[in-house]
C-alpha cells in the first residue's frame, strides 16, 4: 500500500540542539560567516527577551530605527576595528575633495568625514545583517518575514521592513549560555 508522506514535516531534520557547540556547528554548516551570524543571532536573542520576535522597528537612543540598522548599529564597533578602516577614510576623504565637499574647517571636514564613514558602514552592515539572517534562516535557528507598507507579505520590498523571530530550539540553546 502506497503511504503519502507527511507534507508538512521535514524531511532532513537537523539533529537537535543540546549545547552551544551544537549551535556554532550548524551555523557554520551553512554560513560562511558564522561568528557574525552567531553575534547577530545573539543579539537578537538578548532583544526579544521572553518573547520571540524583534522588528520591524526597535527604539534605539529615542528613535525608532529599522531592527536591520540597529542590528548593525550594535555592530559598528567590529567595523571600527577593522584594518581596512583607513583605506576607508582615505576613499571617502578623496571622493569628498573630488566632488568639491570637504569643509576647510579641519573640524567640520574629520565630522563631514566620520558621518560618512558611518553611512557607508550601515549601508554595507544591513547587506551583512540580511545575509547573516539568510544563514540562520537556513540552519533553522531564525524565521524572518516582512511588516511595512499596505500588508504584511512574505517578500521584502514596498517600503516592509524585517522582522525576525528566534526558534524556540535557538533559544533553548542560548538560555544555557547565559
């Protein structure tokens, strides 16, 4: 007799996730990334609290920011760090003379430049930030989906922002560390 398989189970079932090193493990079975996409799920973790979700919106210093940008916000830190940051300022020092917008003022040229240099990192960090979710998502740990403009709808576009909810079993597994 022809038994029809269950449609709404998974098939590969990932094995489940008893420790922290579980957790790293699937995460690095399918990000190329996986400290990032750890620190993103992390941070996620410690945002939803003892709920679930986070987005489309987080308040951050009084202002409501897209959870995307206040993911990379927490993030900027990494990037200050990073050796490339003074081929950044360079390039964004030469592209402001080139385009005749660097203040004489050496003040207002450091903040015009440092301004800049934060607008490059978020545009750059909310790439990171989708393509770490991305990840999670296909370990298992993340579901995202997209609130904005006119309905909620599964696909981003039309002025919807993310929202992003951690899996009971993602959670279970970060509890233990902390």
């Amino acid at each position: 007799m022809f038994q029809q398989p269950d449609l709404f189970e998974p098939r590969d079932a990932a094995p489940s996730l008893g420790s922290l090193p579980d957790l790293i493990d699937r995460i690095s079975q399918v990000s190329k990334r996986p400290r990032y996409a750890f620190m993103v799920l992390n941070l996620i973790y410690k945002a939803v609290g003892q709920g679930d979700s986070i987005g489309p919106y987080v308040r951050y210093e009084g202002a409501l920011l897209p959870v995307r940008d206040w993911l990379c916000e927490a993030l900027i830190p990494l990037a200050q760090r990073d050796g490339r940051r003074r081929t950044l300022i360079e390039a964004v020092r030469a592209d402001l003379v080139t385009q005749g917008q660097l203040p004489d003022d050496p003040a207002a040229a450091e903040m015009l430049i440092a301004e800049e240099i934060k607008a490059r990192i978020l545009r750059s960090g909310r790439t990171s930030i989708s393509r770490a979710a991305s990840d999670l998502v296909r370990a298992g740990l993340l579901r995202r989906h997209y609130k904005g403009f006119r309905v909620d709808h599964a696909n981003r576009g039309a002025q919807r922002e993310a929202v992003y909810t951690i899996t009971p079993e993602a959670k279970r597994a970060l509890g233990r560390v902390h």
